[in-house]
C-alpha cells in the first residue's frame, strides 16, 4: 500500500518489533526485526510497517529517531530557519492544478492544512489586498505577502512600539524595563540575554538591541509563557506519605472510544502512561482457554487479554515519569482465574511489582513516591492476614455497602446497553458474564499477596475513618455518595 507523507514533527515514537497491539495480533508472517511502528501524537491510528531487511529495519528506526532527536533539540530561531521549507511544502500540496499560483479556494485548502481556522470574509479580504495583479490568482511575491500578513500580531506591534518608542528598537535598558513591569525581578544582563538568545538580525544582536521580529520570537517562545519552565519538571517534594498527592488517574483505561460499543486496545494504557498518568483500570473477567480478559463488562467492547496490558504497562510505565504506577483492578474473575492474575504480574512485571512492604518502613504508614519509584502498585481488596481458614476458603466479610461508584456506573449501563442489545443474538452471551462472575466476597490468596499499600474497602463512614485512621487503605466513591458525604459532614 502507498503510505501518505507525514511530517516527523507529527511523530510521537517509533517501536522496533513488534511492539504494537496491531504487529502482536497480525505481524506473525513478518520476521520481528523487520517490523517497526510510528506512533503518532494525539489520536491519530499507529502505523505499522515490515521493511525488506532487517538492515534497512534498523535504518529507517535510526533515521527517523534521530530526526526526531534534532527537532526536539532546535531552538526558536533555527525552528524558524526551517518555516520557508515546510510552508513550501504546504504550498506544493494546496496548489492542486500545479500552475504556482494560488486561487482562493486553493488558499482556504493551505489554511486548512496549517491549522488555521479563519473566516471566509476575513480570509478573501488578505486575499484581495495582496492580489496586486488582480487576477484572483497569488503568485511570487503576492504569497509571501498573504503569509507574512497571516503570521502578524498586531497587539505585540502595538507592545513593541510602546516600549521602543519612534525608532522602533528595544535598547537592553527598555526590554529591562518591559520585564520589570511584567512583574520579573530582570537585570540589564538577563535583558541582554534574552536578546542574544532571540534576536535574529545579527548585526542589532552585536549591539544588543531588539527588532520587532526578535520581540517576538522572545514571547511566543516557552521563556515567555506565562507557565513558570520549573513547574513543566517535577519540583515539589515528593517524600512525603503517598496520600499527600492529587495522583492522575484514569478511568476505563482499556477504552479508545466510548463506553458501550468502542473498541479495547492496549494501545489505550500506553497513550495514558505516556501523558502521565500513574493510575489506570483494569476490567477484569473470566475468559476462555483459562486466560482473564479486560473490556467493559456487559457492554459491546471489544476485549483484550490481561497479560497483554501487563506487558504494555511493563514496556512504558515509567518511560515518562519515575514515579510509581498503580494498577486499579476491578475484578470480576473467579479465584483459579484471579491465581492467573497474579501469576502473570509476578512474570511479567518481576521485580517492577511491589508484593512486600519497603524494608525498614513502618507497614502501617504509606511510604512516599520518592520511595517508591519504579514500582508497580496493586489496588484490589486483600485477605484478613493470617489466613485461618482452610485452604480454598476465601471469603471475606460480606459488606453491607459495595463500592457505590461500581454499582452506580452499572445501573447506567445496564439500562443503556440493554436498549441496544435487547435484540441482538449476542445479549445472552453477555448475560452468561453475569454466572461467571465472582461473588464480590471471594479473593484468591494469590491476589491477595500482591496488595500491599492500596487495599480496597467500603467506606467505614466518617466518624469511624476519623477514629481509626488505616492508610494503607482507600475507598472508592460515587460522585452521588460524595455530595451526600458532604452535605452530612462538610
């Protein structure tokens, strides 16, 4: 098949092998070495490829990584080098009759293809203004005047010539006090600085002075951003009890799409992991061939297998963060199914996986993320200790109050996934998940072992939770329980 172009800058990360959900399920025919992924940013599809050879494999992952390593590497100004190329090649593809000249209705399709929403009226007045031939046709220089036009910001000229006075051009000692009236504490040096940093006419930067377009380049560069550069790397302290933390987590984790029909993909947990996130869900119900599989229970997604999401949250937890990743299981599998949980984390993760307290902390208390990078998590209900009971026996007290945020969602669900399957030969399918589900009180003690910090209970209610503070214990709550909690006890 023909492959579109695509333009490094869209690229997220290439993968060697096969290494994604599409090369594990149907790159069987394909020699592993031969295959890589592009995995693209936001939610465009991966694209998975098989080279000739195993050479020409590993040249094409080189190359474009370390494209990739050098666009990341650019400063502004060398960015900046590169915008004649790439608006060329924007204005190659929007000139679909190839005479080098551009129609309005060609101009609209370059627009489109940068990102620029703008309106029709607005649009065809640019147009009109640089159409000095007037032919309803831009060539030459017209163009670049269209695009110079498109790339003005009239409210930072307006800025630049209140601070530059007649002449037009900042002197070190009036950027100086531009920033010190933006509320920065900036000295005559910081001031020449940033001018050696952004200027982009040589012979104004040697006398340490700012043109319009390096004033420019200074504010909408990340120095300029309102957002302190410190805050985008972690530099609070993170050696405090876990619990001190708002931790990003995420929902339904599996989910591409939406939450009746969409499509389950271990794709899902490496796009949650790699925007941050330290918490993802995992579904989990009996399957067959004794194998546990994730997807929404009694909906029409698509379900993926357990060990599957383990390898993929093995292969990218901590690529970008250190900090610890905690698996919240929902479980819905029998005990011989639950063991094979277990089974599966303790390979496939190893020594990732957390299953006994941290040496010379205190089991009672929570240790800190600090303490705890590196590690995976499990969140899921645990087993009295000692267990007393003979082996098999595994129940624990049954509750009177289930976590609501379960129930709540299930009623939802039943109700909307009901009017869609209700004729549908599948909907008895998805009833039997219903027989096959453990009873909310059984835990296998394989599964069990492997909680140790995020055991889940029913909330004990405030007064208690007051009284007898357990940390390494956490409940889940309803949206609806929560206001109710409130309202009770704000």
């Amino acid at each position: 098949a023909r492959v579109p172009a695509v333009s490094v800058m869209n690229l997220e990360g290439v993968r060697e092998g096969h290494q994604s959900e599409g090369l594990r399920k149907y790159g069987a025919d394909f020699p592993e070495r031969h295959c890589f992924t592009l995995v693209f940013k936001g939610k465009r599809k991966n694209l998975d490829l098989a080279a000739r050879g195993e050479e020409d494999a590993r040249h094409w992952v080189q190359g474009l990584t370390k494209l990739m390593g050098r666009l990341q590497a650019m400063s502004q100004s060398e960015k900046l080098d590169q915008y004649p190329f790439w608006i060329h090649g924007v204005l190659q593809r929007a000139d679909s009759n190839k005479d080098n000249k551009m129609s309005f209705r060609e101009v609209k399709s370059m627009l489109r293809m940068i990102n620029i929403d703008m309106d029709d009226v607005y649009a065809y007045k640019l147009f009109k203004e640089c159409d000095r031939s007037g032919n309803e046709r831009l060539e030459g220089w017209e163009l670049e005047e269209f695009c110079r036009r498109l790339l003005r910001r009239p409210e930072l000229e307006e800025l630049f010539g209140r601070y530059s006075g007649e002449d037009r051009v900042l002197s070190a000692e009036e950027l100086r006090d531009f920033l010190r009236d933006q509320g920065e504490d900036a000295s005559l040096r910081q001031a020449c600085a940033l001018i050696r940093t952004y200027e982009l006419n040589e012979k104004a930067r040697q006398q340490d002075l700012m043109m319009l377009d390096g004033f420019m380049m200074y504010l909408l560069s990340a120095a300029g951003d309102i957002l302190n550069q410190e805050h985008t790397k972690v530099h609070q302290d993170m050696s405090q009890p876990l619990c001190h933390y708002f931790i990003s987590s995420s929902h339904n984790t599996y989910l591409t799409r939406n939450q009746i029909g969409g499509t389950s993909s271990t794709e899902a947990y490496v796009r949650a992991l790699m925007a941050g996130c330290r918490c993802v869900e995992l579904d989990c119900w009996e399957g067959s061939d004794g194998e546990p599989i994730v997807y929404h229970g009694h909906t029409l997604t698509s379900k993926i297998l357990f060990r599957d999401v383990i390898e993929s949250i093995r292969d990218y937890a901590f690529k970008q963060s250190p900090y610890p990743v905690i698996l919240s299981l929902e479980n819905h599998c029998g005990l011989e199914q639950q063991a094979t949980m277990a089974r599966h984390m303790k390979a496939i993760l190893g020594d990732m996986l957390l299953t006994q307290p941290l040496e010379g902390q205190d089991p009672h208390d929570l240790p800190s993320p600090e303490q705890l990078k590196g590690k995976v998590l499990v969140k899921g209900k645990k087993l009295p200790e000692p267990w007393h009971e003979p082996c098999g026996v595994t129940s624990l007290p049954d509750p009177e109050e289930e976590e609501e945020e379960e129930e709540e969602e299930e009623e939802k669900l039943q109700e909307r996934s009901s009017r869609q399957v209700r004729d549908s030969p599948r909907a008895m399918v998805l009833g039997d998940h219903g027989v096959l589900a453990k009873d909310a009180s059984q835990v296998a003690p394989e599964l069990s072992a492997v909680v140790v910090y995020c055991q889940a209970v029913p909330f004990p209610g405030l007064p208690d939770a007051l009284r007898h503070p357990r940390p390494c214990e956490m409940s889940s709550f309803s949206e609806r329980k929560a206001r109710k909690l409130i309202k009770q006890a704000g």
